[in-house]
C-alpha cells in the first residue's frame, strides 16, 4: 500500500524538514553539522509524531492565579532508538520530553544476506503500559524496523509508533505489510533503493556520517 493511499503513513511537508534534509543530504557535511541536523530534525518531527499523545489535566500556578493547563504524562512515553544511528534522533526526543523512558534495540544488516541481525535490546519492564516510539534515522528495505517492532511485541508493547527520517518505498512498503498497525512518520520519501539497498538520492549511511565511520559506496 502506498504512503498516500495508507492512513497509518504520515510523510512530513514542511520548509524546515526540507531545509534540514539538504544538510544531511549533502556529502560535505561536516560531523558536527551531520548530528546538529539529525537531532534537530528529530525534534521537528517528535513535535507532529507526538501529536494525539492523551494529555492529564494539572492546576498550575501562575504570578497571578491559579489555571489548569493540560501536560503530557512524560513518564507514561518510551523512546527506542535502534542502535546506532538512532541514538542522534533519540536526543532531539529526549530534549523535548525529558522525563520520557528510554529502551535500546541493536540490530545491524548483515552485509552480505542484507538482513536484520539483533545484538542488543534492553527495554523498560512495565512497556508494555507506555506508548513507544520506534526511533532510526533511515527505512531502506525495512527489515531492522520490522524485527525491531517484532522485538517490542514480544516483550510486551502495544502501543508502537516509528518515527525515521528518509525512507525508500520500498521500505514502506514492506514495513506496512509487516505491521500494519503501526503509525509510519517519515521525514522525507525518497525516490528508491540502489542495488546495494542504499536510499536513493538518500543521506548515505547515516551511522557512519554520526560517528565518523564512514567508507566509500
């Protein structure tokens, strides 16, 4: 199913996602600007992914009376960013909603079968009571995300959200046969995946360009 056609699909159309993705796009980005950009992309998209989150009523106490203002139940949100890429997105979330949990999943490609190798998961133990949100900076072909949803469910999540930043169609596509009720944010949907299942025009691997790690495609 298409991202237009799929209710569950969100692709942001905003100047300042756009602004942001043509600094991660281009090649001569230095590190610090890489993270800069990635981290505050994420928070642009934290903002709309956390949009429906149910609010609690609190009286607050201003320097002339007292109102009830409505707050985000911060302890009740668990952001899971897929190691190691998702780490940058997770503190644009974190910066945003610091008292939100915060679980970890590692999972890499394997770069000759190109499938999702799970290494690492540590995740709260009462998820399955918050609302979760599946942090990674890229949907290639959508396989490390749909093991990573697969990870969540089987230690209890119900409430699952992925947020990624470039996606291939391909990528969507298998993610929403794969877990059809979980809702897809996508910064920006890119034209397809190369041979080497690389985003196409893409930002490259985004784990590299973080940590510095980078070799040539």
């Amino acid at each position: 199913m298409s991202a237009k056609k799929n209710p569950n699909v969100h692709v942001f159309h905003h100047p300042l996602i756009s602004h942001k993705m043509a600094i991660l796009r281009n090649k001569y980005t230095s590190i610090v600007e890489f993270r800069r950009a990635i981290k505050e992309i994420a928070m642009l998209e934290c903002y709309e992914a956390l949009r429906d989150i149910p609010t609690a009523a609190q009286t607050i106490v201003t320097p002339l009376e007292s109102t009830r203002q409505h707050v985000i139940k911060e302890k009740e949100i668990c952001f899971v960013p897929i190691l190691r890429a998702g780490l940058a997105m997770a503190e644009g979330f974190i910066d945003l909603m610091p008292r939100a949990k915060v679980g970890h999943i590692g999972i890499y490609r394997n770069p000759k079968t190109k499938k999702p190798v799970e290494y690492f998961i540590k995740l709260p133990r009462n998820i399955s009571k918050l609302r979760v949100f599946l942090i990674d900076p890229m949907l290639a072909t959508g396989g490390s995300a749909i093991e990573a949803v697969k990870r969540l469910y089987k230690h209890g999540a119900k409430n699952v959200t992925f947020v990624c930043m470039v996606a291939a169609p391909e990528g969507v596509k298998a993610f929403t046969k794969a877990c059809p009720h979980v809702k897809l944010y996508i910064g920006t949907l890119d034209r397809e995946l190369n041979k080497n299942k690389y985003i196409l025009p893409g930002i490259g691997d985004a784990g590299d360009r973080i940590y510095g790690t980078e070799e040539e495609i």
